[in-house]
C-alpha cells in the first residue's frame, strides 16, 4: 500500500475544528503536515466542543503547524481570504479536504 507522506505539506480543511475534518487534520499533524483550519466555530457551541482555536492547540500538539482561519463555506470573501492567508502563510495548498456543509 502506498502512502502519501504528509511532513511540510499544506492541507486545506472546511469543518476541521471537529468531527470527521478535525480528525483527518490530527492525523496529518503527526505526519507533520501544515492545516488550514476553515471552519465558522470561533466561538465555543453550548453543545458542540471544539472552536478553530482549541482544534489548532491540537494540531499544534500533534506536530503539525495550524492556521485557524473563520470560514463560512457560503462566504466567497471568506474563502479567498482564507485561501491568501494559507498562500502567504505556508507558500501554497496541496491538498482539499471538504468536510463543511449548510444547510
């Protein structure tokens, strides 16, 4: 099986301050991977654990680089900032990962 080797790589993660986005992104920070972390939670959910904040302590903790950007998916301003700040931040993106949704 190969694997794609993830040290200094820069992944790009709507909905990476929890569930299933913040998991991948955990995983790629042992690999030593850079994570953009595009998600809306700045503030924490009365239900919900986790912020942008809190996930990129985690991400930081695990090894890898975190960059938490406030993204609402819905926001085209949002994105591109987000996208620009990654660029001038890590030098580019490699990898999208999609794990965002509105309803």
């Amino acid at each position: 099986m190969n694997t794609i080797k993830l040290a200094g790589k820069t992944l790009f993660i709507t909905g990476a301050s929890r569930g299933i986005g913040k998991a991948i992104a955990l995983k790629a920070a042992a690999d030593g991977a850079n994570i953009v972390i595009a998600a809306k939670t700045a503030e924490p959910h009365p239900k919900l654990a986790g912020t942008i904040f809190t996930a990129a302590e985690e991400i930081e903790k695990a090894g890898g680089k975190a960059l938490p950007c406030i993204v609402d998916v819905r926001n085209e301003t949002q994105v591109k900032s987000a996208v620009e700040n990654a660029v001038k931040t890590f030098g580019g993106i490699d990898i999208f990962n999609q794990h965002s949704f509105s309803h």
